[in-house]
C-alpha cells in the first residue's frame, strides 16, 4: 500500500481543514455576534464563546504540529512531554475522555511520537461516548513499544482505519480520515516494526506498535 507524497500531503491539509473548521467557524461566529450585540451578558457569553473557541484551535494545531508536522525543528527526539501536553489539550478538556499517561522516558524518537500520538488520535476518536484512554510507551533495547488502550460505553473503529494500519487496502484508496492511520502504517514499516490491533469484537481497542531505532 503507497501513495504519492503529493496525494498524502493532500490528505493531511484535508484533514487538518476538517478538524479545525469547527472552532475556527465558532471563531468567526462569535464575532459576528459580538459586533450586533449589546446587552451585557450576551456580550459575556460572546466572549466566553470566542476564548472557548480560541483554545480549541490552538489546542488542534499544538497537537497536529506534533502529530503531522516537524515539530522540535530537524532534531531526532522530542520531549515526551510535549507530547503529553499536546493529549491532554486536545481530549483531556471537558470530562469526556479520561487520560492515563505511562511515559517514563523523557524524549523518544521523533518517528515514535509520531505513532504513539496519531494511534491516540484514532482510539481517542474511537471513543463516541467518551471514556478512558491509556497511552503508553517503553525504549529498550534498540527499539519503542508502543501500547495504546480506549474503553468506553460504545467503541466504532471504522474498518478502513484498520486496514489502512495493517496496510491491508486493497485499491491503495486513502481517505482523508485515514491520513493518520497511513502516517502511523508507513512511519512503523519505515522502522522495521509491526503493528498489533486488538479483534473487532473485543470489548477494549487495544493498539500496539514497535519501532526499531539505532
């Protein structure tokens, strides 16, 4: 399964487009509404609007900077802890996906945080309803597992998100909501790794990744 770097750069702006049309839209809105409005308390929640909306776009980019782009310049590692910063930002906000973080290692691979962050994507929107998302990650012996773990009351991973994993497609058609599942098949084939999904019918989605590294 491949794709042309032009078409997988396409896929992640379509992508990246999708997800922050949403706060950047209430952005605009609640300016409109600021600009007509002049009782007090409307103007209140104008604003309430605006920095809630102001936060989620800002959360979205910190996080798909990490997840897509070149964060931390062309070094080899990045801090762990940006990572985590960048997980809690973008799910641990509002009560609906807890976050349980089981990183000691104080920097990774950046090909690592890659996976580890776009496999927490996945699981985190496998959540519908909500729930627990554990994500851990271990180096040793010249190489990073990667265990990534969602429960809640109703878990949907879309099909084409597990082929496109396991590089499974069988016409090589990527759509842009599984840009991250391709990053994340691509990045481990890169690395002389595997991928691990739990079956279908499990009661918990259970991702698990390794990564070799020199």
């Amino acid at each position: 399964m491949s794709i042309s770097p032009v078409d997988f750069a396409s896929l992640l702006c379509s992508r990246l487009c999708h997800d922050l049309l949403s706060p950047v839209g209430a952005l605009n809105n609640g300016l409109e509404l600021l600009a007509d409005e002049n009782d007090p308390d409307m103007r209140q929640r104008c604003l309430d609007l605006l920095n809630e909306s102001a936060r989620a776009s800002a959360n979205k980019l910190k996080f798909f900077r990490l997840a897509f782009g070149a964060a931390g310049g062309f070094g080899e590692t990045v801090d762990t802890r940006e990572a985590k910063a960048a997980i809690e930002g973008l799910f641990g906000e509002g009560g609906k996906v807890t976050i349980g973080w089981m990183v000691d290692d104080g920097a990774l691979p950046k090909s690592a945080v890659k996976v580890l962050l776009n496999l927490s994507l996945i699981a985190a929107d496998a959540l519908v309803r909500g729930g627990q998302l554990d994500i851990g990650a271990e180096q040793a012996e010249g190489r990073v597992e990667i265990v990534v773990r969602a429960e809640g009351s109703r878990l949907v991973l879309d099909q084409e998100l597990r082929t496109t994993l396991m590089g499974q497609l069988d016409d090589d058609v990527v759509t842009p909501r599984g840009a991250a599942a391709y990053l994340v098949h691509s990045l481990v084939t890169e690395g002389g790794g595997s991928i691990q999904i739990s079956p279908p019918d499990a009661p918990v989605l259970l991702f698990g990744a390794t990564i070799l590294v020199g």
